[in-house]
C-alpha cells in the first residue's frame, strides 16, 4: 500500500513514529510537506503539485498531520484527495472544524455530550454582562484557534478578566470564555480514539505554578483507566466530527466527565510514553483495514 503522510516536517516524534510503523508493516510511505504543494484546478483533471510533480494519483490513502497556523491551505490539500477518492484518516472538514474551538463545541453541546458553561461573543460593550453570566471568576479565556495551551488564560479576577477580554477583542481575537472548573485540579484526560474504540488513554497533571495540564506547558502524564461513560463520550465526540483518528480531552467535575476539546492531529510521543501502547502501529492497521473494505 502507497501511504501519503501530510507533515510540515519528518522530524516530529509522531510523523517519524507513523512513518516506521508503516515500514515494518510492509507498506511504502511518502512524507508530503502540505505547505508546499500547490493546487490545479479547472483544466482536464485537478493536480497536487508537490516538488513539481502531480501527486494526486499516487497514494492509496494519506494521514494527514495539519499544522494550526496552515489549516485552511492542509485541509483544502486534504480535499483534494478525497475528491479523487483517496482514503483519508482525516476528513477536510472535520479538520477545520476540530480547529474552531467554538464550532466543536456548538456540535457537541447540539449531539448531547456535557461541556463546561461556554460563552462566545465579539461585544466590547457589554463585557461585564458576559462574566456574570458565566457565573463571575475565576474563569478560563480561550483563543479559539489556540493550539498546545496556547492562548489560555486562567483569569482569577472580574478586573483582569475584562482587561484580557477587552484587549483581545481590540485585538479583533476570536475567543471563548469558559467556567472554572476547580475541582478538575489542574488535571484532564486524553483520550486516543481510532475509529470507533478507544486504543489508549492518559491523565495530564499540570506543573508547579501552572494550570494547564498540557505537555507543551510541563504537564506530567500517566496511563488511567477511563469509566465506561468517558469512553463512550470519546468514541462519540470523534464521530460526530467524523474524524478517524482524533484527540479527545476530558476534564473530570462534580457534574461528570465534561469535553473540552478534540484535536484532529493529536500528538503520539506523550501517549505512547505513558501508556507504552504503539499507537502509531494501531493507526496504520486502521488504514489499512479503511482500504482493505474500500
């Protein structure tokens, strides 16, 4: 089987891992850097030009790893593929819609999976109004395009919250404001969910001084045991938004397991470590049962 393998970079732990995995399963693998190929339309048949050659023909399924500040451009080279009918674990959409922190939310919280209390607004005049209906502070401002924990912000105060609302919305910054949930620790869950079963699951425990739990930001990782509800919202929250291979983050409150994102590229080497579950191998495999039933 031809795999393409959509990263802006082979030195990344998670592309290197997915490319050895598919080269002891037999299989030939192509790094494609995404933000270098060009698309043609509207001649006889479309092409995807990468290094001036059309690749459009040329794998029977891709993996795409979309970089945040390239998602437009990945998911429209994403397309194009799938409209040539090739598999992808990704599907386009659902990658820029896994990138919107608002849109994701808005379907979960429509498909009847629990989310944390969340406002969105682009409202200068009214910034107050918008705490206190979030029940005041302390409370979390997100940007909605955010990536790593970036762009997270614990306000702890009415007065900086409005200050940082009111700076980003100057700023002209898509955010959303969430609760606080302070029984969570500093703790959530990620869940790795490959088609339709969870294959591995960690709890990440922010460092010293900082209430992100997220890697990037010195969070600690060990291995957990999901409760059958957990499991299940993860197993949904990747199907509502049709992604095959997909990062769901949970946060454990007095009202039950909330969601609080998905991610459509989700890193492997934090996961891996904690849990010590291949789960690039389990990727090719679902590959490769996608194309065996295509």
């Amino acid at each position: 089987m031809n795999i393409g393998l959509l990263s802006v970079s082979m030195n990344v732990y998670s592309t290197q891992r997915i490319a050895d995995e598919a080269k002891k399963l037999g299989h030939h693998i192509e790094w494609v850097d995404h933000t270098k190929c060009s698309i043609k339309i509207g001649g006889i048949k479309p092409q995807v030009l990468f290094r001036q050659e059309n690749i459009l023909d040329s794998f029977d399924a891709i993996i795409p790893r979309i970089g945040a500040n390239v998602t437009r451009h990945g998911a429209s080279v994403v397309n194009q593929f799938e409209m040539n009918k090739v598999f992808s674990t990704a599907n386009s959409a659902s990658i820029s819609k896994a990138r919107n922190k608002a849109k994701t939310l808005q379907l979960m919280s429509n498909c009847g999976i629990p989310i944390p209390e969340t406002l969105f607004s682009i409202d200068p005049d009214n910034i107050e109004q918008q705490i206190d209906l979030l029940g005041g502070t302390p409370m979390i401002i997100k940007i909605q395009e955010g990536t790593h924990g970036l762009g997270v912000i614990l306000a702890e105060t009415k007065k900086s919250a409005k200050s940082i609302i009111d700076t980003f919305y100057k700023m002209d910054t898509n955010i959303l404001m969430q609760e606080f949930i302070e029984e969570s620790n500093g703790e959530d869950i990620r869940v790795f969910v490959i088609g339709d079963k969870v294959v591995a699951s960690m709890k990440r425990t922010s460092g010293n001084d900082e209430f992100r739990s997220n890697l990037h930001r010195g969070g600690k990782t060990s291995a957990v045991k999901l409760t059958p509800n957990e499991e299940l919202m993860a197993i949904n929250a990747a199907k509502y938004i049709r992604l095959g291979v997909a990062g769901v983050d949970l946060i454990r409150s007095k009202k039950g397991p909330l969601l609080i994102e998905v991610n459509a590229s989700p890193g492997l080497q934090g996961i891996e470590a904690a849990t010590g579950i291949n789960v690039a191998k389990e990727i090719i495999q679902f590959v490769e049962q996608n194309c065996r039933e295509k």
